[in-house]
C-alpha cells in the first residue's frame, strides 16, 4: 500500500470515477484511488460493506472494522462495486429466453 502509483498507472483520472452511482444496500469494497487525498483510516483499506445513503456527493458506508460495525463517509472516487458479475450472469439468460420467444411470435 504504497503511497504512489506504479508507472502504468499514471495517468488522467476517468471523469466516471468522480460520478459513480451507488443504490443503497448495494455491496461495495474500499479501494484507495492513490492521486486523491483520502480522509478515512488506512486499516479499512480492502474491506467490504454496504451503502447505507448519500451525503452530498460522498456515500455513507457501513464496515465492519474487526468485530464492530463502522460508519465512514467516502467519496465515490474510492469505491467499487462487488458482486456485479453474478447479477448480470443471471439477467442475461433471461433475456435471451425473451429475445428467443419474441423471434418465434
């Protein structure tokens, strides 16, 4: 967890990084983005939670930190989502019974 960024990198940050949308009860991960100054402890770093609201344009997260669950405030900046391939795996099936059904009428 260096506090520099490896020379691949580098780079102009996505403007989508900035306006990521999250649904409340969506499962997220911490992930530091290293060009942006970060105001939440080093020791949740990797750790999973779930948006639980919006203040402004930063979520409020809740992580359990050991044995204790934790409220942080965090810029969209430095989460992402997990578990969104499971989602999409099963929503695309059904749309190509759909698709498929539609074709035959």
């Amino acid at each position: 967890m260096g506090k520099r960024k490896t020379f691949r990198e580098r780079g102009k940050l996505k403007l989508s990084n900035y306006f990521k949308r999250f649904n409340e009860g969506e499962d997220i991960c911490v992930i530091r983005e290293k060009s942006v100054k970060c105001a939440f402890p080093k020791r949740i770093l990797g750790r999973s939670g779930k948006v639980i609201g919006k203040r402004g344009e930063y979520y409020i997260v809740r992580v359990n930190d050991l044995n204790k669950e934790k409220v942080f405030i965090i810029h969209p900046i430095h989460l992402k989502i997990i578990g969104q391939k499971k989602i999409v795996e099963e929503i695309k099936p059904k749309a190509i019974k759909k698709a498929k059904k539609e074709s035959k009428k």
